[in-house]
C-alpha cells in the first residue's frame, strides 16, 4: 500500500516566543533565523543557544526545525563563520536549511551530507527544469517562486519527486524573490542580505510613455501588493502538489504567528478528515484580517497572473481589535508509578518511547503512612519541562513511606532518560571537517583561448542597437534577444562578431519549440552560446548539453569563491560578477574567465505584475511605464509582453516588469581599477537606449578601456563599486 505523506503546516518565528506559539497553535514544522545569515536581519532571530533548544523542543514533540541560511555571504563569511554556526545545530538534529546561495549549497551538501537542504524562494525557482537541476545537486525540497499558477507547480511536480513548498499566507513581494535590487541600489540595503528597506512600498507619481500623468494620488503606491490569503482554495493547492503549507511572518509577533497559524491548522485538519465538508467561515476570514491586513487580502498569484485586485495601492497596516491566545504546547506521557515496601520505586514512562527506572527502596511506615493524593502532587511536579501527564496510574502497597526526596529524584530521572530517548534518534555525529575554496584567482576556470586581451561585450534589446554596434572594431560580440539574433543570423553578423542568445529574464513554462529548434540551428552555424538570467533557463539549455555554452548573468549570484567553483564545475563559459560587491570584495573572488558589467541602467526588479495594466489597461504593447519618486528621479518599468521574443507565444503568456534605475550604472572614470581585477571580458548593457545614445556610449567606454583617454559629459552611478552593500 503507497503511503502518502501528510500535508506539513510550516509557521514562522522570529523569536522563540513565536517559536512555542507556532508549536502551541498546530505547527508540523517551524523556520527560523539564527544570529547570522538569514533573510529577515531585522527579526529578533535566535540566539545560537536558543537555536538549539528550539531543535531540541521541536523533536519532542515530534515536530521539525528548518533554519534560514537564506541570503548571499560573501568568502570571509563563508570561510570563517558558516561552518561553526551550523556545526551544533547539525549534531543537535536540524532537520534542514533554506539556502538561496550556490556555494553555500556546495559548502553544506560536502561539509553535513545528512543535512536536508531546501530551495530558498530567493532562488526564484519556476518552472520543472530548474527544478529538476536542483534534485540532481541532492536538494530534498524547493520553495516555489510566489509567482507560480497551480497549474505550473502541478507541472512541477510531476516532473520531480522533490518535495513543493509554498507560500500560502502573507506577504507578497512585488519583485520574483532573490532578484530585486531596488532597495540595494537605492539605499545600499540588500535584500538578498536580508536587509531590505522596503521602497517598493512607496509612494510614487506614475506617468506614461507619452509623459502623461497617470495618477493623481500623491499617496499612492503603485507596488505595493497586498498580503496572500489561501484559505478558500487551500484545497486547489494541495491537489496541486504543495506538500508544505509556508506561512510568510519572521518579523511579526507572536500573536500573529499563533493566530494566523492556528487558523490554518483548523482548516487544514477539516480538508484532511472530511474534505466534502470544506467552508472558510466568514468570521474566520474576518478574523485573519484583523490579525493583520494591508489593504485587505488576495489569494496570491494560484489563479491569476497579475492584475490591480491584487494590488493594495498604499502602505497602509491594519490591525483589529482581536485577542490570540498563546499556547504552550506540552508532550503527553502516560506514567505508572510502583511503590511497594522493600523494593525499590520503580517509574514507567510512555510517550511515545518507553522508559522504567528504579531507584532507592520503599519502606514501611513507621508511624502516619504517605497518602496516595500527596505523592501525586509530588511526581505531577513537572514544571517548565515540555510534558504533561496524560495518566499517571499510582500502584502501591499498604502502609507506604517514600522520603520526597527520592520522589523528586526519581522524577526528574525518568523525564531526563524520556527525553534522552526521544532526542538521541535525530543527533549526528560531526560533520566532515571543512575545507575552503583557495582564494587565488588563477585556481578559477579560465576561457578557451583567453590571451589576456581586453574584450568588449554588449547586449541589446533592440535591431536598432545591435545594428549601431556590430561594426566596432572594438567589439568582441552581442547578447541579443530571438528576434534581433534572428536578423543577425540571416546578415551573417556571426562570422565577424561572437554571437549569443540571451534568454528571458523571467523564464515560465515551456520554451517555444521555434525557439529551441532555432538556437540549434543557429548553434550549427557559428552562434557561439547563451546569456542565462535565472535557474528555470539553465535548466533548459543544461538539459540539452549546452551547459558548456553558457554565459551566467549577475542574477545567478556568485558572491563566493564556493558559488565560483559550482559554476567552473558545471563547465559554463564564464561568469558575471555580481553587482553588490565593491572593489575590494570582487578583489577576494576567483574571478578569471569572468565577465564585469561596466555600463547599463541596471534591472532594480522583475515583477509578474504589470504597473501599465494595473493603472490603465493591458494592451499587450511591450511599451514603458516611469515612476516618480519623492525626490524627482524617474524608473522606467518596461513591458515584457513576449518573453521568448519569438512573437507568436499566444495569449496567457508570462509577461513581465522589469524596472529599471534612473541613472545608468558605468565604471568609465574606474576603468583603470576595473581593468585590474583581472576579468576577462566587459560588458555594456543596453536597454532603452536609441542605437546611435548606444554607439556613443560604447565609442566613449572604448576610448577609456583601450586607450586610457578620460571621457566625460555622461551622468553615471558607480553603483556598489565603492560603497558596497550592506
């Protein structure tokens, strides 16, 4: 007979008072942060001793314990701190970690082989290759990007035996997780450190692309998103295959963790015990919203893909006038206490290990014999422990005296092998020790034929610019979307000029057989590879054998030199440097046959949602919105209509946002420094240029990288080059 596993409810805490009201409101499982690492900083979080009492806790009730490790470390954090704060926590049981970053994946699959590694959300994995990927490295679960249908995740799980985890109540970032670096950018809060300071729920004044003020409401905030509530179709997602029901709330309190998980716990025992009686009361919704509540509720993005009923268009938090109860949650046990004169006392304990002890020996009364109501009191003593008697049957012989004393011993003995029993099966031994990636950078995989000469790549998105380019005798070769490597393919531009094909920066569902068909076809004829921009794209190509032929963008982060050997393993071409180091952080990366971004208005964010259709309609035209912020700075969000940009993906296509910075991102006055980190190739991105603000643009880099002339009259952000984040 098939087992089938039970549907986990996965709670939230920040605290370990959230921690034992998650236990306390029906939790199967519960996620927290530790002192380092984690994607909500800002959280109370968990000292390493509470850590480690929380495990502990967790296991006598049955009940799991998943810790974030869920944010990018730089080489010192790895090297220095990653093993030693999950060391303890390893040996004590943990049951798993939330990773988002690659090298730290590596670094725990070599160094803790036992421990249970889960796909962070922050990877931002959507669809069934990359998740396919992602089970070969030997990861046990996946968090699903939020911006799944039920349709994609049951895809998902059919192709993979991975367990599904996904959000289900909460909030919702307007940004796929992991690729938002809006707060980054802005404020040098990185939300991929777990730092992020929210702008996205700001106002902002929204014009259109004829420059037409699109809203009025000086408060109106065109990307805030309001929270998920799953409730009413709780069923339609287990059917789907989510397996783990994630309450979103690290940094709420504990009475949110309580009252919102309590909550789901009851419907969820309802769907699994008589489903055919399914409702969601309406008090109960109400009660929900009272718990918490931004500009009431949705039900995520399970049966839509975007539009403005998911939208809360202010800043604004609720909260009503409702009362949680915090439980305490307590572990049964069912007791049988002897007490006979002349033998010893003799405790048995069930719950659901089975543990006896004897200790001392009963006497005979010499004068008023102990009663039976006074020797419970004694052994019902069991104070903070995490037990409570189910039954303690008292069995005892006839003028009885036991000295207290050996009651409180033989009490306090019992619990303490109960617990040993019930703790001993999830301990580990210690994990292999550790050994680092060098920080040399000659240890990095190098390009086929690099001879150290400087080369020069850009991207474009339009015919317009690629066409501007491809003549420089400067440039080493273009990253161009479907349909402009379509028109350069058929000009021959391949024979002169490196030619890739950049993938979707969102990937969703299957790519179009013409795009694939295409990209061999183009491959036999002098195309040399791909620009890849998330996992879902690398698993598709990888699954073809073109791993070899892949360039990695900087949104598959590698921040370390563990992060850099998985990519060298997979055998790419080569690797982007990541956008939120500075200077001396890419100095500590293994960084030969990599590539450095030098100029591009740098992607803040890529949203599902649509800022056009929200605010005035979707006429499916890949047009451009611009946000005005409190300070007069304009972000274009461009439409994304055809992903694939093979323009006949059909209605119900997985179109896009991506919000661009207001000032171009460019390295022209550092190009000395850039040019002695040692890369082995700059890129220029170029998005809403015009081809000839393109042409200008590159001629001005090269006079500065080839030539060492000084160039001015370009308004640029050094980004983090400097500063960092933080």
């Amino acid at each position: 007979m098939k087992t089938i596993k039970k549907t986990e409810l996965l709670a939230p805490a920040g605290s370990y008072e959230a921690f034992e009201a998650a236990l306390g409101a029906g939790a199967d499982a519960v996620y927290v942060g530790g002192p380092d690492f984690g994607a909500r900083a800002y959280a109370k979080n968990f000292t390493g001793e509470e850590l480690l009492r929380a495990i502990r806790t967790a296991h006598i009730h049955g009940r799991k314990l998943y810790l974030t490790v869920n944010t990018l470390l730089k080489n010192k954090e790895l090297t220095e701190r990653l093993y030693d704060a999950l060391l303890p926590c390893y040996e004590e049981g943990l049951d798993a970690v939330i990773v988002q970053d690659f090298g730290v994946l590596r670094f725990i699959r070599r160094t803790f082989p036992d421990l249970h590694i889960h796909a962070s959300t922050q990877m931002a994995v959507t669809g069934a290759e990359g998740m396919k990927f992602l089970e070969e490295l030997g990861v046990t679960r996946v968090v699903t990007a939020r911006e799944l249908s039920l349709g994609e995740i049951s895809a998902m799980r059919r192709a993979s035996s991975l367990e599904i985890e996904s959000f289900v109540h909460g909030a919702l970032c307007y940004s796929v997780s992991g690729q938002c670096l809006m707060s980054s950018i802005l404020g040098g809060r990185s939300g991929n450190r777990g730092r992020c300071a929210q702008p996205c729920r700001l106002p902002y004044q929204v014009k259109d692309d004829r420059g037409r003020t699109v809203t009025r409401e000086k408060d109106l905030c065109p990307l805030s998103l309001k929270d998920i509530c799953t409730l009413d179709i709780l069923p339609d997602i287990v059917d789907a295959g989510v397996f783990s029901l994630k309450i979103e709330g690290r940094m709420k309190q504990p009475e949110y963790t309580a009252g919102v998980t309590g909550m789901y716990r009851k419907y969820l025992d309802i769907l699994e015990n008589n489903r055919e009686e399914y409702h969601v009361a309406e008090e109960d919704r109400q009660k929900l919203l009272d718990i918490f509540s931004r500009g009431g509720s949705c039900a995520g993005y399970y049966r839509q893909h975007n539009g403005p009923s998911m939208m809360a268009f202010s800043n604004e938090k609720k909260t009503g006038n409702v009362s949680v109860e915090l439980k305490k949650r307590k572990e049964k046990v069912y007791g049988n206490l002897i007490l006979f004169p002349e033998s010893p006392a003799i405790l048995e304990l069930t719950s659901p290990a089975r543990i006896s002890v004897s200790l001392g020996e009963v006497q005979y009364a010499a004068g008023q014999p102990m009663e039976e109501a006074r020797i419970r009191r004694q052994m019902e003593k069991l104070g903070t422990t995490e037990f409570v008697w189910g039954k303690l049957d008292i069995q005892m012989g006839d003028r009885v005296f036991v000295p207290v004393k050996t009651l409180n011993e033989l009490r306090r003995t019992a619990f303490s092998l109960l617990e040993k029993e019930l703790l001993d099966p999830w301990k580990r031994s210690q994990g292999i020790p550790p050994r680092y990636e060098p920080q040399e950078t000659d240890t990095a995989w190098k390009q086929p034929g690099d001879s150290g000469k400087i080369k020069f790549y850009a991207s474009c998105e339009t015919e317009e610019q690629a066409s501007a380019l491809c003549g420089n005798p400067f440039l080493t070769g273009l990253y161009l979307p479907f349909h402009v490597m379509k028109v350069c393919m058929e000009k021959g531009i391949q024979r002169e000029k490196e030619l890739y094909l950049a993938m979707p920066h969102v990937a969703r569902g299957q790519a179009p057989e013409e795009y694939l068909r295409l990209a061999g076809q183009w491959l036999s004829e002098g195309m040399k590879g791909f620009l890849v921009r998330n996992l879902e794209s690398y698993g598709i190509l990888r699954a073809r054998g073109y791993q070899d032929k892949c360039v990695a963008d900087a949104s598959l982060y590698i921040w370390n030199n563990e992060a850099a050997a998985f990519w060298k393993e997979e055998h790419i071409l080569r690797a982007t440097m990541p956008l939120e180091l500075n200077e001396k952080e890419l100095k500590h990366l293994n960084r030969r046959g990599s590539e450095l971004l030098i100029y591009g208005y740098l992607p803040l964010m890529y949203s599902a949602q649509c800022v056009r259709k929200n605010l005035l309609r979707c006429d499916g035209r890949e047009s451009f919105m611009i946000l005005k912020d409190r300070y007069g700075k304009g972000f274009s969000s461009v439409c994304v209509c055809d992903p694939w940009k093979t323009g006949n993906t059909g209605p119900g296509r997985a179109c896009y946002n991506i919000l661009y910075n207001s000032l171009p991102y460019g390295l022209l006055k550092e190009s000395r420094q850039a040019k002695k980190l040692g890369v082995s190739a700059f890129r220029l991105s170029f998005t809403t240029e015009t081809g000839e603000e393109a042409r200008k643009i590159f001629d001005n880099f090269s006079e500065a990288y080839f030539f060492d002339r000084e160039t001015s009259g370009m308004e640029l952000t050094k980004g983090h080059f400097k500063r960092g984040a933080e």
